[in-house]
C-alpha cells in the first residue's frame, strides 16, 4: 500500500522500470535458442504480475488522493491500520498535516503508518479516527478500561485459548516492530488487544463485544465436522476444539490459496499409488510422495504447534486438504501419516463434505477403528512394497515372540530385506498395537537418526510456500496463515 508522496514516485519508477524490462524481453524473446520458450513465458508473466500490482497500488493511491473512493465508515478492528492510512490520504492530508492537527511531529505519523499502528495507543488512536472524521460502528470499540491484553488472555483462556498460543499465533506482527508483552504500556496494551481480538473473530467468531463483556464465552464447532472427530473420548476437548476451529480456517485459506489446482481421482489401490509414484520421481520418499499428493489437486498444510490433535483431512465443496501435525521429525513417520491421510481424501469421493480428526497413534479409538487400521494398512503396503505383513511376520519369528528383542531384530530384518528401518519400525509399532502392546517409544528410537539431513515439517512448508498464490488471500488472512506456518 502507498502511504505518502515519496512512496508514490518509487512506486512509478518501479513500474516504469518494469515495463521497460518487459518490453525488451518481449523483442528479444526470439531471439536466443538458448533459453526455453517457456522460460521466456515465465519470465514474461512475473515481470506482468509484479507489473500488474503496481498499477492497482498507484491506481488506488490516485484515487483516494482525488476523492474518487471515501473511507466513511470502519466495520471492524481488521480494518483499522490500513482505514487510518486511506482515510488520511482521502481527506487530502499530508502526514505532516496530519501531524499538526494532533500537535504531534511528522515523523511520528510516518512511524505510526510504517508500522501499521501496531504499537499505538488506545486513546491516540480514538484521537487520529476523530481527526480524520472516521465514522466507526459503535460495537467496534468499547469503553478503555473493559480493554487489556490481561482481560483477553483471562476470558479466553476459559474456552481453551491459552496465552501463548495467542502470543505466537494471534498478536499482530508489525513490520520492524520488536514488542515485549509484559513491557508495553496501558495503552499500547489496550489497543494490540483490540487489534488481537479481531484476528480472534475473525477465527473463532468471537466478536470483541463477547470477549472484553462479563458474559460467557462459547465456542461454535459445528462448521468443522466435530462429530467425525477419531480422537480419544479422554482427549481435552476444549483446546481440541479450539485448535480444530483454527487448523480449520486455515485450511480453508489453503483452498482459496491454490484454487488452480487440478482436481484428479484418488486412487484407492496401494500398488498404484507406489507405481505412480516411483515412475514419476524415481524413488518412494517423503517430498516425492508429497509432490504426488499435491499433482492430485490435494494441498498439505504442515503445522508445528503442540498437542490438540494429531493430524485432519477435509473435504470443502469437492476439494481436499490435508493437515499434518507431528512433532517427530522422523521422515518415516510423516510419510506414513501423509499416505494415511491420502487413503481418507480418497474415501466417499461422491460427498461434497468430509472430515476426519485424529489422535496420536497410541489412542484406543484409533487403534479399535477399522477405517484407521485400513488406511494405516494403505500406507505400509505403499511404504514397504507389499510386504509389510511378510516382514512382520518375519521380525516376529527371528525376535520368538520376544517384543523385546524386537529392537534389534527390525533393524537386522530391514538391512537383510533392503528397507527402511524407520518404516519397517514404524509399521511394526501399528501391528504391536492391535495387540494392546505400545512400541512407540521403540520405534522412535530406532527413527532417530531418520530426518534425511532434512526437517520434514519444513519440507512440508516450504513446497507449500511455492505452490499457494498468497496474493489470493487479503493481508490479515494472509499474515494469519505465515503465522502459522513460521517456525517460532
């Protein structure tokens, strides 16, 4: 967004460069047989796009200055930083007029807009909407002292909303803005809680009436399927739900953010899916499978926040997309759990709606359900060549029956047989499992040294991070999703 004058010529000269950049590789564009042609297109439709948001940049800026779009009223808290901006620009002020008129300096206003208000107080931003003449809705803003990052982090954490998580995943991350929660001033805090809870509304439905008010909080679960939830009956509910709402919404940003993805059939026979997959990239591993999985028209959305649940499928309007949660940074691990969710995305395929929310692998409703032990099935057979139950039953003859000379056998049995012993591992924790028996710890260890020089959840981001179109998504959506997908 071009908020001054200074900013208004950059943004020309950018745009002028550009085109100049665009108009030579367009003549030249023939003549080297050297370069791709669609190399060239490449070239051709970045340099268009970067063009192309320039133009509405300085587009929008013209406008507001020549009183062709007026900021009237502010509707919500999300509004707010780039409200003030427009509306200073709308009115024809200048930073520094604006500056005079609140007998502040120039500079001051030019911090305040660089950061987007983020470390502003409540009363001077009541004094600036003045100034400008904003109208705002009269449930937007509520009385100064019912405000305070205090209030938020008390009243939320009695639905499950804990102070960190909202500090991580929440605060408004302002551009070159270092804040320390506990430092902030009175009024500093009151409005990153006002600009805080509009995110939350915005994810939960929590609107900053219900929140900074005396009357209870409730959560409205029923968009995400709550009823399909695979979890154990002794699992928290409140976060669960809670964390479930948010993994929702920002699933629901990935299908907006890869909308041109072509949707294909699942198939549902393991053989295939391996078959397709190693003639296509060559070997079975974690980024080739999840490579697959995305050329399906199925986004994976890799989380690293603790607890809640374990991993989550939905289906939204006919399309796909996964969720991956696991704290191990075991390649094995993620490549089973990927596959697992693969065989629920190919599931019913005539429903226009599903989902499915899952626990850790040692819960009993996982283990007792036979829709889990199908797709956990789907996976070894994928991962392990068809032979997951013959080398089972191979580790269980060589151990004699001793579960716990297994841990020596499995990795003998997997060198021997030329598999991975992270998979091999992995699958003969399940199958210990049906037994009553947890070998999850077992199998962890012997995963250890099985990250592939490479974190898979970071693999996971990072092909996410190239495949979305982020610039489908409105700022705060936008901001919300890289949240969530930083690694702090």
């Amino acid at each position: 967004m071009i908020k001054n004058e200074r900013q208004y010529r950059v943004t020309q000269a950018q745009a002028k460069k550009i085109e100049q950049a665009l108009a030579q590789l367009v003549e030249n564009s023939g003549k080297s047989e050297e370069v791709h042609p669609l190399l060239w297109k490449a070239q051709q439709d970045g340099l268009q796009s970067q063009l192309s948001e320039l133009h509405e940049e300085l587009e929008e800026y013209e406008a507001l200055k020549s009183g062709q779009r007026e900021v009237l009223e502010l509707n919500s808290l999300e509004e707010l930083p780039s409200a003030l901006i427009k509306g200073r620009i709308a009115s024809g002020l200048s930073q520094k007029e604006l500056a005079e008129r609140l007998g502040l300096k120039e500079q001051q206003i030019q911090r305040y807009e660089a950061t987007d208000y983020g470390s502003v107080g409540f009363a001077r931003i009541l004094e600036i909407i003045q100034a400008l003449g904003i109208n705002v809705r009269e449930d937007v803003f509520l009385p100064s002292s019912k405000v305070s990052l205090n209030t938020l982090f008390s009243r939320l954490r009695q639905i499950g909303i804990e102070r960190d998580f909202i500090i991580k995943r929440f605060l408004p991350q302002s551009a070159g803005e270092n804040l320390q929660i506990d430092d902030v001033s009175e009024e500093q805090a009151g409005s990153l809680a006002l600009r805080t809870a509009a995110l939350l509304n915005r994810v939960f439905g929590l609107t900053s009436t219900a929140i900074f008010s005396s009357s209870p909080l409730q959560l409205n679960t029923a968009a995400v399927g709550m009823a399909r939830f695979k979890v154990t009956k002794r699992a928290d509910e409140t976060r669960l739900s809670v964390y479930t709402l948010y993994a929702h919404f920002l699933a629901l940003l990935i299908l907006d953010a890869t909308s041109n993805l072509p949707k294909k059939p699942i198939p549902t026979n393991p053989n295939e899916v391996r078959e397709a997959i190693l003639s296509t990239y060559g070997s079975l591993t974690f980024k080739h499978a999840l490579h697959y999985v995305w050329s399906l028209g199925v986004p994976v959305l890799p989380l690293n926040d603790s607890g809640a649940f374990h991993g989550a499928f939905w289906r939204v309007e006919g399309r796909n997309v996964i969720v991956l949660k696991q704290q191990t940074k075991s390649v094995a691990r993620w490549l089973s759990d990927l596959l697992h969710e693969l065989w629920h995305a190919a599931q019913e395929p005539e429903l226009n709606e599903r989902t499915v929310i899952e626990d850790s692998e040692t819960a009993q409703e996982r283990r007792e359900s036979q829709e889990e032990r199908t797709a956990t099935r789907f996976s070894g057979h994928i991962v392990l060549a068809g032979r997951a139950e013959e080398l089972v039953k191979l580790c269980e003859e060589e151990a004699g029956g001793s579960i716990e000379r297994l841990k020596r056998v499995v990795p003998l049995v997997a060198a021997r047989e030329n598999v991975s012993v992270a998979s091999l591992a992995n699958y003969m924790a399940f199958r210990l499992s049906l037994q009553g028996e947890n070998w999850w710890g077992a199998a962890s260890n012997l995963q250890a040294e099985d990250t592939d020089y490479t974190d898979p959840w970071q693999t996971a981001r990072d092909y996410l991070l190239e495949r979305a179109h982020f610039g489908q998504l409105n700022e705060v959506d936008r901001n919300l999703l890289l949240q969530a997908l930083s690694e702090d």
